[in-house]
C-alpha cells in the first residue's frame, strides 16, 4: 500500500469516531473538533500526541521517526511525532492515540 492509501485506511476508520478529512500546511490531514491530530506529509504519518506522553517517547523510538517539523527549518512541533511508512502497520494505533489525545 502507499501512504496515501494508509491514509484513507486511517481516515475510514477513524470517521465514526469523530475523525474528518482536511488540509494542514497544504497536506492531508485528520481533524477532529476543528483540531488536526495527523497529517501525511510524503512518506510520514505525523501525530499529535503530546511532548512528555508515554505514546509520544514510545513513538520517537521507532527507527526513522523524529519530531515533526514542517518547515524543515529546524522549528519542530515538540507535541507532533513524524513516523515514516516503514511502520505504517502502526500508523491507524497512532493515529487513534493522538485522536483521543486531543478529545480530552
């Protein structure tokens, strides 16, 4: 599978809980109350799970993944963690931790 079809996977399955499709920095992204908590950025699934969480330290230990930083300007978003298609077999659990994350 691509990312893309990783991310429609994702998408379908988080839509009854709350999940919508939507844009972030001109990239597909998951939104929920108005908040985005994944976004596909090429070859990496990026989640908001919170700088200091046990998702979020568990997360960066996967090979490859990082901080996320957008602008690729050395500005990353300490709460969001990038995660490259290599682990996409964990991206739909991160993503529904980070889905949760944002709806408490």
């Amino acid at each position: 599978m691509t990312p893309d079809e990783h991310f429609d996977r994702i998408a379908e399955e988080l839509a009854p809980h709350g999940a919508v499709a939507g844009a972030m920095f001109g990239k597909r992204a998951l939104k929920a109350q108005g908040r985005a908590f994944a976004c596909l950025k090429g070859e990496l699934l990026a989640v908001k799970l919170g700088d200091g969480t046990s998702a979020h330290r568990a997360a960066l230990e996967l090979t490859g993944a990082e901080l996320f930083d957008p602008s690729e300007k050395g500005r990353p978003f300490k709460d969001w963690v990038a995660v490259p298609a290599t682990h996409a077999d964990r991206w739909v659990d991160l993503a529904g931790t980070a889905l949760d994350t944002i709806a408490s």
